[in-house]
C-alpha cells in the first residue's frame, strides 16, 4: 500500500515541479557502513549498528548495501509523510491547483 501511495506522490511531485525529501545520501550510508555500522548510526538505526559492529568484517557483505537500500526507503517515507501528512501538504495542493 506504502509503495502505490509513495508512486502516486511521485507522480504529483512531479507534475507540481517539487523536489522530493532526499535527508539521507544512500551513497554516504553505504560507504560509511564498511566501517562497523557507521552507516547505521548515520541513519538512526541502533539496533542493526550493534549487530552490524558485533559480526564485523563480515557485516560488510550485506551492511553497505543494506545501508544504501535503507536510506532510500528512509526518504521515501519521509516524502511520503511530508507530501501527504506534514508541510509539504499545503505546497503540493497549491502548485497542483496553480498548474489547473
């Protein structure tokens, strides 16, 4: 359900000319997670950096790309909030209506 409503304000933002919410760079998430957890830690996760940190080096095989995925899901959500539900509600309907 999460992931049609996320395409539909994609679509929106896009007709609208709006950016969406990029608070974390999947690029740095993955890097700093070769080190152990680090990218954890940059995304607010504390419970996979310790698990990340206790089974390091190997955590690296799957801790990098892990991190990268999450810090996409992690903006997506937050466009998702910020587009449906937070202050970005108000800007969207605005530049949709302007663009009628």
């Amino acid at each position: 359900s999460e992931k049609h409503e996320y395409m539909e304000i994609e679509r929106r933002l896009e007709l609208a000319s709006l950016e969406p919410i990029e608070e974390n760079n999947p690029g740095l998430a993955a890097a700093l997670n070769i080190l152990p957890g680090f990218g954890n830690v940059y995304l607010e996760q504390w419970g996979a950096f310790i698990g990340n940190l206790l089974l390091w080096p190997v955590s690296v095989v799957w801790g990098a790309p892990q991190a990268y995925i999450d810090a996409k899901t992690l903006n997506k959500q937050e466009t998702l909030y910020f587009y449906k539900h937070g202050l970005g509600k108000d800007e969207l309907a605005q530049k949709e209506g302007m663009a009628k």
